[in-house]
C-alpha cells in the first residue's frame, strides 16, 4: 500500500518538526468524488464520527417524537461530550422520559474528559457513573429506541444487551449505517468500540457519501432524511451539547450553525456535512492523532469548502486551521496547520 500523503505539520524554529500524514475523501449525494487526496478505499473504524448515522433510528422511528426528545437531548445523542453537568443531566432526562434510570446504560464508566468537571467531581468526594461516558447521550438514545421499539411493557428487559450486534436495537443501528454508506457491512471487518457496540469498517469515500446524504436528504429514504434534517438542527441550536466547553465540534457548530455538521471519532477519524455545498467530508489521519492533526485538518477544510460569512468568521476558521503553539510560559514555539498534499489541493 501506497503512503497516504502529508495532511498537516508541525513547525518549530523554522522548519518542520512533525508531519501527519492522512487520507480524505469529499462526496456529493449522487456519490461522485469531489475530492480525493490519498487512499480512499481502505476500509476504516470510523468510531464515533457516525454517531448521527447511529441516531438516525431514534428519529426515523418516531421514538424521538414519542418521548418528547428536545434539540438538547437530540444534539447529545450525536455526541462525544466532555462529562460536564449540563450533559450528564441531559442523559438522564433522557432516560427518564423512557421510563428508566441510568442503571439502563452499557456504555461504561469514566471520569469527565472536561477538566473542571473532572476536578469537582473528585473535591466532592464522588465517583463518576455510565452517564458521565462521553458516549451516554448516544447509549440513551439506544435505550430510548428500545423502549418504543419494546412497547408498554417489558421495556427494560427488552433493553437490555442492546450493545450486543444481534439485539433489534443494534440492528436498526447497522441498517442506518448500511443504508447511508451503501457498503457491505455484512461483509467488512468489525470490532468493539469503546463504549462496547460493534465497529464496522468502510472505505472514507462511502463514509463521505453517507454524510452527503445525511447533509441533503438525497439517496434516503423520506423517514431517515427527515431525521437527518432534525438531528443537524439539533445540534445548530445546541451546540454545546455536541461536544462540550471549547470542543471543536461545538465551537464550530456555535459559529456556523446548520451550515457545518462536523463529528470527531476516535484514531484520527472525522466526519462532516456540508448542506448548502450538498457535500460529505470523510478524513482519516495514519497515526490516529484526532486532538491535533485531525481538528486541523477538518478545519483546513471548512476553510477551503464553506464561504465565511464575513471576516470575522474567516478569522475564526483560519484560527482553528493554522494553530499556534504555546509553552508552559505561554511563549510562542510554533505552529500546526495544514500543509503538503491539503494545502496543494
């Protein structure tokens, strides 16, 4: 296999200290390539990048609608969020509205990845529970689903195991993702992803092409594409709770509303629509580094891809595509932007 191309670098007295090197792929809905800068057709664990593909059903179904889900609750089913209060609350008002408790999630325990709640958390003498996972929003949505799905009763013995491939929750799930990536799940290479569901490997070009559609409503059908529209327009009029206190993908969100939905994943992944362009934005750095390189990259992006609607927006964007470097002094040391293939596409 051919080395993907340079993506974005690190710069340090004058020369380059690091490089990243990556692959993206930019689709329309009708599935042809925009552009394509490295290798394309590997197949990759987008982890949670798809997570709006994932919560497709909640809507679709009309479990949202049933539960009286808010565009709070609907932007945190979509979400990798930080752990602060303003989440972990919405997650359990979620739950509650389908009749359960957190007792009901399988995503795992973890301490807040948001700093400040992390440290209030350990000064009031508490553990953190499921709810503080950064993927509680997405496994309450799971849970929501399986209750409507379950009907009046049973709905907590009906719930339970929905990680697990086979359960119809996890089912719904994959026909949403096979359905908007058009690519042979049964057929491609799966693992488990952090918070314990499967993880199906697709090539970024039909993971561009999903958030195309997911951007448009072309190529779904009219229950999905409905729900894809509500979701984007939950997370524009939540932002924060997509991400978190100065999270990329709530900055973002913040800034551009309804014209941008981007999802970080896991390793480097991320995703993104793009609706007024009729768009999808799939990108994959080799060395997994999402916390830098991949922000970066994304932003780079946006840049090229989406007009600023003034200078101050411009400015925002640019900000988050060339990055500068800090020591512990607040001494300025160098930049990360993008560069090589991206900056000569």
């Amino acid at each position: 296999m051919n080395a993907n191309p340079v993506l974005a670098e690190v710069l340090r007295g004058g020369i380059a200290e690091s490089f990243h090197r990556g692959a993206v792929a930019v689709v329309d809905a009708q599935g042809r390539v925009h552009t394509a800068i490295g290798d394309i057709e590997r197949p990759i664990f987008p982890r949670s990048a798809v997570k709006v593909l994932q919560a497709l059903p909640l809507v679709a179904s009309g479990a949202a609608e049933r539960f009286g889900l808010t565009d709070a609750e609907l932007a945190l089913a979509c979400a990798s969020h930080g752990g602060e209060p303003q989440h972990t609350e919405t997650a359990r008002a979620m739950l509650a509205k389908a009749g359960l408790g957190p007792e009901a999630l399988e995503c795992g325990t973890h301490w807040p990845y948001h700093e400040g709640s992390q440290r209030a958390l350990a000064a009031a003498g508490q553990q953190p529970s499921a709810l503080h996972n950064n993927c509680s929003g997405k496994h309450a949505g799971f849970v929501c689903l399986g209750c409507a799905l379950a009907g009046r009763s049973g709905a907590a013995d009906f719930v339970r195991g929905y990680v697990q491939p086979g359960h119809p929750v996890m089912r719904e799930v994959t026909a949403s993702l096979q359905d908007a990536t058009g690519f042979d799940l049964a057929a491609t290479a799966r693992g488990t992803d952090g918070c314990s569901i499967p993880t199906l490997a697709v090539p970024l070009r039909h993971l561009a092409h999903a958030f195309a559609k997911v951007a448009t409503g072309v190529g779904l059908d009219a229950d999905r594409a409905r729900a894809a529209r509500r979701l984007r327009e939950a997370v524009a009029r939540a932002p924060a709770m997509v991400g978190g206190s100065g999270r990329f993908d709530s900055r973002v969100a913040e800034r551009l509303g309804e014209r941008v939905f981007c999802k970080v994943g896991a390793e480097g992944v991320y995703c993104a629509a793009l609706p007024q362009q009729g768009l999808g934005v799939a990108l994959k750095m080799d060395d997994g580094n999402t916390a830098r390189a991949a922000e970066v990259v994304m932003a780079a992006l946006i840049e090229r891809l989406v007009p600023p609607a003034g200078d101050d927006e411009a400015a925002f964007v640019g900000a988050l595509a060339d990055v500068t470097l800090r020591n512990w002094n607040g001494i300025e040391v160098g930049r990360l932007r993008a560069g090589g293939a991206l900056a000569r596409a």
